[in-house]
C-alpha cells in the first residue's frame, strides 16, 4: 500500500482527544519547586538597587535570583543578537522585563514573597511607536545593538532591488501610492510557555520544554552556561500549540539559573498575561508605491517597511530580511526597490509568527492590486494573472523561480467563491451587501537550513526515525512516519517517530518556517533509503534477481510481478546478520544551500517557495461596520500532498487565524503597558466567526528537491487570507478602503463617514 498522498490514521490523535496525553503541565519531578517572576512596572528605567533580602528569608522560599547571580554565566543570549539577559542587569527595556524571580515550595507562597523584593527604579523616557522609534532623536534602548549609520532603534537595514526604479515610475502610466498599518498580535497557542529544569549530581542541565527549537535552544544554553553540549540536555514532550511563539530561548535560561541555585527541580508554567509579555507577533508601518501600464502591467514597485521588534531582537533581524525579498509580491515587476528595517521599541520582545513577515507585506500589495483593478475597471483576477510569476521567471534576488503554481492558485480560489470578474467591484447600495475578494501571497523558508534524521529498522520489520522536529500539533509524526513507511514498504502503525531528545536525537534547525517535511522530510527518505538499499543488495543475492525487479512491498521484499518469490524481514535479517535479530541503520544530514548578499540583495532566497491564494466572500452592515466571513477559500501549493486531511487541517487553522487578524485581533498597549492581556480582553475568532463555507484547496506542483515533490504548506495560506477579506470589505464599501488592521466597525463607519464627507467637499 503505498503511504504517501493518503489520510492514514493521524499519530496520537485518539491519545488527545481522550486527554491521555502528557504535556509539560502534567510532568511533576520529586522536589519540584515553583518559579514566579518580579517583572518592571516600567516600559524604560534604569535599575539602581536591587535587595532580595525579605523575601529570601521567608520560610518555604528555596531560591531568589536576580543580577547578582550572573557573575560567572555569559548573561546575554538570542536567536540572532545576543541582547536579552537572563535577568535585568542594567535597564528594563519593556513593561514586564523580568528583575528577580523566586522558587518556592508552592505557587502561592512564590506569587507571595515576590512582591517583597525591593527595587528601585530610574524611569527613563519610551518609545513605543515604530517609526518615533526609528528617529536620530528617540531614546536609544540598546546603545551596542543599534546601527548607529542608520539612526535612532534600527538594528538593521535590509535592501533588495532589480531594475531601475526611478526609470520604472518614468515608464508607468499612472502611480499608487498608500501607508499600511499592522498591528502586533498574540499567537493564541492554547497551551502557555513552560518549562521545568533540574542539575543532575553531575552537574549536568535537563531541561523539559515545549519548545519548536531544540537544538537551538540546546546550544545557547550551553553557551550561557559555559558547558558543553553533552552536560545540557533539552527534552521536548507534545507541544500544545506554538505557531512560531514557542521558537528560540525565551524563558529557559532563567529557569535553569533557578535551578541551580535551588539545587531542586524548578516549573515555571507561565499566566496568560505573561504570555503576552514573553512574544508576539511583530507590528508593521508597510508604505508602498506602484506603477503601472493602462493594459494592467505592474511596472514598478518601491516599498519601505518598519517591522516593530520590540525590546530584544530575537529573530526580527531575520524577519526583516526575509521579508525585505518578498515586499512586493509573488509578481514578475521589471523594477524593484524594497527595504526594511528592524526597529527596537519599548514594548514585549516580538518573534517568529505564523507566515512570518509575509502577512504584513501582504496586506499591502495584495489590497494595493485590487485598487489598481478598480482604477483600471479591469478584474483584480485578470490582473493578477496578468502579472503573477511563472515557472523560471527571475525573482528579485536574480534566482529562477521553480515549482510555481500560484495562478492555479488564485484560479481555484476564485472559482470555489463563485467569482464573477469585473462585476465584483461594482456599485452597491442595499444597507447589508455581499461583496467577495481575492488575494496571493509567497512566502520562503528558513534558507540555508540544516536538518538531520536516522532510522533503525529492526529484524521484526518495525523502524524508529529518530528526529528533534516537533510535534507541535501539525502532524509531523504522522507525515514523517509516512515517508519512511512508503521507502522501506511498511504500514505506517510498524513506523514510530520520536519526540527532540538532545541526548538522543540529531539536530533540527527548527520546527518552524513550514520547512519539516521539506527538510526533515528529505532527510529522512535519504536514511531510510540507505536502509532500503542494504535490504535490496542482501535480497537480490538470496533471491537470485537483480536490483532493479525487486520492490519493498507489504513488510517484505520481492520479485515485481512474482510475489510468490519473497523474503519477509526476519529471512531478510538472517541472510544479512545470519539471524533474525540485529539492527539496519540509515542517517542523513540534509543542508540546504543558499541565503542573500546582504549588499547587492542577490542569491538565493529559498530553497522552495510558497505559493498560495485566498478567496471571501463577507457580508458588511453599512450602518454599524460590522463585517460576518460567509465563505473562504484557501489555496495552497503543497507541492505533494503527503497527508491531504493534515493539509487540509493546516489550512484551515490558517484562514481561521488570517480571518482573527482581520477582523478583531490586536494586541493594544497605553505607554508601553499592555491593556488587553488576557482572553477575555483580547478576541480572538470563535467558532461563531468560522465562515459558513469552508473550501482547502490543495495545487500539486511537484518540487525536484521535496520528498516525494513535497513542499512546506503549514503557514502558507494565513497572509493571503486578512487581504482577500480587506478587498472583499472594500468591494461592499465602493472602493472605499480601511488600511489599518483590524477592520473594526469603528474604523469602517469612519471610513464610509471620511469618504462622504470628502465627496460632499468636492
């Protein structure tokens, strides 16, 4: 039976819908203690004193850490810039930047005696807005993290272009020109950060954390340690849930510090407002300019691009990069000028979020196409098409495009909608409309990027793929266990996949950026390929045929199209081993080659692209703003579908959190303190948003390099989605648009209000 393209039963799914399965909250460790933390009132202050005295001294308190305790650990770590420190050294750089933390016999004696360290603070001006931060004149917040050429809070500065934009502009009939706001959001991952570490007597480090990264967060703890890697070990169990949250050290280091004073097992299972202090989705200021032919042909293309990074860096250096290559869409514009720029603020340390980068950018030139069609009074559709990038069109980075099915893509969406060209932006005047949008996106993957898999078959004809990719919900196990069954010709029940061990597993860059069945994937078919070849040599000499006419078929191998002439594994094993017992091994370690010149924007930007497009329809009441999604379409080149219900699943999860990002979420903050931290202050979509219609449409464009012609799909269909809604809401208002997400229905009966208003004037 082969595996691969069908919906074999999902790994794990009856253990969590029984609830019988363990995630770190339900981990205890004999002599556990309880971690609370003493987080900065202020957005910005110095810290002049510190005395934990009080509070250390209370019975039932085991351990206090603050500053005084980083003498002999490298105290500053980071995915891309080591700027965040364990704990505050010098100044709180946010609004619950951590000062102390405690450990304790309970949670209520820690939240107690925490409160009784003293401090004292030097409030210092903030900055919380992107481009005020941004300013030569604004406050700095890191003095050795700035680029100091560029001015104010950028870290960096990131620039791609191709042609000759001015000429571009010189060449265009007419010029677009418009400012998109995108508000910073929460991931909303059901289960919060937490993590439990403990020393062995060795002096060796374990930790348990629901983390998507952990050989990374393997090696900065080892760094901020002073250890080698074989004296830290990470452990990660089921993760509840992460969309980019749970990515790099966030909270770890300062746990294991606990630990290791309290020489006693330390849990630090977060609230939900520290949650929102500890990541969240970068906020975004997109200003793009486009030119275009009167035929609909994109001419050029310029965008600048402020990402909010928040107090610490994490991978906004990255983000910014990455999303500095795909500012102007997946389109085939002859003139290209984009540049981004990655900001420190005052506010929660941003990160990696579902689509990361891509959704802000998306917003902006996806509504951007559809004004273009109603200045033209041609269909968004036909000029999309028009302008969409084929296979082997030069991207921006000077790499030839490869795998392409993003008009297919945007084709299906449209037809699943019921589209209806031109007419879809026509005028309307009832009180409740119906309008629809389209929308497209592209995204790339972490890129060059490294993943390592080995796979034991054992004698009975059972395999064991040992990897650090995550199970953070996405069903990793199941399309891994897949792959390997489909090589070495076994049923995917006879396949385990493990859980990250770092005393055990091989590196993983990442769970994250959609690239685990891309990479670990490869990686995996490469080493169960190696395994397959052994089997296929030893078979061909007992069975006297040659390699090529034998096949791995239903826990055996044998002779195509003679499948009376067999060996089962356990014959297999003895002619290899002269018993039926023993082991047959197979690792890979896969590299993606590639990454951009950071001065001439040129290289390769991704060793596969993402390709998607969505499609709404939403009703909007004129009268009070408020906007209902009745039908989604959510399009995605998956290259091959290797599990298409899982594919179908990751779609929808996309579109419901593109549909929040539209309509309601929006993390709000009153001089860098956050005001709506918790659910029932932030709103997220409920089961009452989903649409009424629901279409997963999945586009097979097989890439040469994907196992099985397989590609990352998990992100891909959230940053057309918030777009396609924002065009549809515009098509109901006559072309008058809201540029700020969310499309609350303040900001919508505003907008109706400034568009009569200015009609009236003219």
């Amino acid at each position: 039976m082969t595996l691969v393209g069908t919906n074999v039963p999902m790994v794990g799914a009856l253990a969590k819908v029984t609830g019988v399965v363990n995630y770190i909250a339900d981990l205890e460790f004999s002599g556990q203690l309880y971690f609370k933390a003493l987080r900065s009132p202020y957005a910005h202050a110095k810290l002049l004193k510190i005395n934990p005295g009080k509070a250390a001294a209370l019975p039932g308190v085991r351990a206090v850490v603050t500053r005084d305790d980083l003498a002999d650990l490298n105290p500053y770590f980071g995915a891309a810039v080591e700027d965040q420190p364990v704990v505050v050294i010098d100044k709180a750089r946010y609004a619950g930047d951590i000062v102390a933390a405690v450990a304790a016999e309970s949670r209520e004696i820690a939240e107690e005696v925490v409160t009784l360290i003293e401090v004292e603070y030097d409030e210092l001006p903030a900055v919380t807005d992107i481009l005020e931060s941004a300013k030569p004149s604004a406050p700095i917040i890191h003095e050795q993290h700035v680029d100091k050429t560029a001015g104010g809070n950028i870290h960096g500065v990131y620039h791609a272009a191709s042609g000759d934009i001015e000429e571009g502009f010189r060449e265009s009939d007419e010029i677009i020109e418009n400012t998109y706001l995108v508000p910073p959001i929460q991931h909303g991952h059901i289960e919060p950060h937490a993590v439990t570490a403990f020393w062995e007597a060795s002096g060796k480090l374990v930790v348990h954390s629901p983390c998507q990264t952990p050989s990374p967060l393997h090696e900065q703890l080892a760094k901020v340690f002073k250890l080698p890697l074989n004296r830290v070990r990470v452990v990660v169990p089921p993760v509840g849930g992460g969309y980019g949250g749970k990515n790099h050290a966030r909270i770890e280091p300062l746990v294991a510090l606990l630990a290791r004073k309290a020489r006693r097992p330390v849990q630090w299972i977060l609230t939900r407002d520290e949650v929102f202090l500890t990541g969240r989705r970068f906020g975004a200021v997109v200003k793009i300019k486009t030119g275009f032919k009167r035929d609909g042909r994109l001419i050029a293309r310029k965008a600048e691009v402020y990402y909010d990074m928040g107090a610490y860096a994490l991978s906004g250096p990255a983000n910014s990069k990455n999303a500095c290559l795909i500012a102007g869409g997946p389109y085939d514009i002859p003139h290209r000028d984009f540049t981004t720029y990655a900001v420190y603020t005052n506010l929660p340390p941003a990160g990696p979020y579902r689509g990361v980068g891509a959704s802000h950018v998306c917003w902006a030139y996806e509504s951007e196409m559809d004004d273009i069609a109603r200045r033209l009074g041609m269909d968004p559709l036909e000029v999309r098409l028009k302008n969409l990038l084929k296979e082997g069109d030069r991207f921006i980075t000077g790499e030839p495009m490869i795998s392409v099915g993003i008009s297919e893509c945007v084709k299906q969406a449209a037809k699943s909608i019921g589209w209806d060209g031109k007419a879809e932006q026509s005028l309307r005047s009832t009180p409740i409309v119906r309008a629809k949008g389209l929308a497209v996106a592209i995204k790339s993957t972490s890129t060059p990027s490294t993943s390592a898999a080995s796979v034991r078959l054992n004698a009975d004809g059972s395999a064991i793929l040992l990897t650090s990719s995550a199970e953070i919900g996405q069903g990793a196990q199941t399309s891994l266990a897949q792959i390997v069954g489909d090589i070495l010709g076994l049923p995917v029940e006879r396949v385990s996949v493990t859980f990250p061990d770092t005393d055990v597993t091989p590196y993983d860059k990442s769970t994250s950026s959609s690239r685990t069945t891309f990479h670990m994937g490869r990686a995996a078919e490469i080493a169960a390929g190696q395994i397959r070849d052994q089997l296929l040599q030893a078979g061909a000499k007992a069975l006297e045929a040659r390699i090529e006419d034998l096949e791995l078929k239903d826990m055996r191998l044998q002779v195509k199209g003679v499948p009376e002439k067999f060996l089962t594994y356990p014959q297999l094993f003895r002619v290899i081993f002269g018993e039926p017992s023993g082991s047959l091994f197979g690792n890979h370690t896969l590299r993606t080659e590639g990454g951009v010149d950071s001065k001439s924007g040129k290289g390769k930007g991704s060793s596969f692209w993402f390709y998607s497009a969505s499609g709404a329809e939403v009703e909007v009441d004129l009268e009070t703003g408020k906007v209902r999604v009745l039908r989604v379409a959510a399009a995605v080149d998956v290259g091959k579908a290797i599990h298409p219900r899982q594919c179908d699943l990751q779609n929808e999860g996309s579109a419901l959190a593109g549909l929040g990002s539209a309509l309601f979420e929006e993390m709000r903050f009153d001089n860098g303190q956050p005001i709506n931290s918790t659910f029932l202050d932030y709103l997220l979509p409920s089961t009452l948003d989903h649409p009424d219609e629901f279409h997963s449409l999945l586009v097979e464009t097989p890439h040469p390099d994907g196992p099985f012609g397989a590609k990352g799909m998990g992100e891909a269909a959230l940053p057309p989605m918030a777009p396609a809604i924002g065009n549809a809401v515009a098509n109901a208002l006559n072309g008058v648009r809201v540029r700020e997400l969310p499309l609350t229905p303040y900001k919508i009966v505003a907008a109706l209000r400034a568009a009569k208003e200015f009609s009236r004037m003219r």
